[in-house]
C-alpha cells in the first residue's frame, strides 16, 4: 500500500519528480479546452484547482477558477487527489501549443520509500493503486473529448503520434513500457500486432505495464 511521507519541511513533499497522466490530443477547439478541464476538476478523486500547492495533513488552500490556457500557452494549476483514501498533492498543466496536452503530476516525494527511475513501477508495485486512479480519470476525460494517447508512468511525459511514428528508438521505449491507453487508430500505426492490448472502450486499447 503507497504510504504518505512525514517530510519536516512542506518543500519536500514536492521534490523527486513525478509520476503522472499525460492525455495528448490531436487537437481541441475552445469549448472542448473547457469541457475536458471541468471534467477533469469535477472528478471524485480530485480537488481544486487550490492557490497554492496541497501538504498533506495541513489545511487546503482555497478553491480557485479553472483556468483554461490560451492559443500558445502552458497553464498549471495545484490540486489535491485522493489515493488508497489519502490525499497527497499534484499539479494539472495543460499544454496548448505544438502539441496539445492535459496533464496531472504527482510528486514522488508524497510517498515514503519510493524514488524515481526507469524501473520505478516493478520495483514499487504499490504503485498500481496510482495507475488505478489515474486510469479512472482517463476514461472519464475521453468520455469528454477522446483523447488519441493517455501514458502513465515516472516522467512519461506527453506522447504524440508523429514523434512515435518517425523514432524508432522512442517508439520501441514507448512500447515496451506499456501502461498506456491509446486509440486503435493510432495503435495500428505503431504496432501490427494487437495480441497483447485489451479493448476498454471501442477503438480504445489498454496495454498494461511491462516494467
């Protein structure tokens, strides 16, 4: 079970990377910018956007305006999200530029004993609990506006189609990391072989963590 840090000073809880949900989209038009942020604050499992970054066990910071980023903008907000029945601090940054992009970030140092790295979710299975979070959360969003990638993982950062199409050496990491949801056809694109994904919604594929 992921366990909560005891940090004596609040700047730590924010320290050691993140682990994250990285929705990419083909592209949003200004409504969908509002309908899929809404979405994503109205989940059950998240709170806010607060005025200031969440410590756990200390109060909330106040309830703020979604802010939805204009043309060529980045935009980050803090919330709180609900793991395992504990609240730990993230950030929602919404990417509106070369790429689109909705993403929530976890701070490592939320959680006592785990460090970032490349084998991060073998060596710390308690993590699911996480996926499972952010797994939910993804659903929900494509409901809104069907996102074409949503990669979880340490760092995984915004995967976009064409960049996995044209490297071959981020495609193969890509692939062989898993825990990703992605459209079929953007799937079929990358992978001839659909044996290992599992069809969650239709066109959707779920490929579970490989490491």
């Amino acid at each position: 079970m992921l366990e909560l840090s005891r940090h004596a000073e609040p700047a730590l809880y924010w320290e050691g990377g993140h682990y994250e949900l990285n929705l990419s989209f083909e592209s949003l038009r200004d409504r969908q910018w509002h309908d899929v942020l809404n979405a994503l604050w109205s989940h059950v499992l998240l709170n806010g956007p607060l005025a200031a970054r969440y410590v756990p066990n200390c109060a909330v910071p106040e309830k703020v305006p979604i802010q939805v980023p204009p043309p060529t903008a980045v935009v980050k907000q803090h919330g709180q999200i609900a793991v395992n029945g504990q609240a730990v601090g993230c950030d929602v940054q919404a990417t509106r530029s070369i790429f689109e992009c909705v993403s929530i970030l976890v701070p490592i140092g939320m959680f006592k004993g785990i460090t970032g790295g490349l084998l991060m979710r073998r060596e710390h299975p308690q993590l699911e609990a996480l996926d499972e979070v952010f797994y939910d959360i993804a659903l929900s969003i494509y409901s809104v506006a069907p996102f074409q990638i949503a990669a979880l993982g340490y760092e995984r950062s915004c995967q976009l189609p064409s960049e996995l199409r044209s490297d071959p050496e981020a495609r193969h990491n890509f692939l062989a990391a898993g825990n990703f949801l992605i459209q079929e056809a953007v799937l079929r694109t990358l992978e001839p072989d659909l044996t290992p994904y599992r069809e969650v919604r239709q066109g959707l594929y779920w490929l579970a963590p490989r490491f």
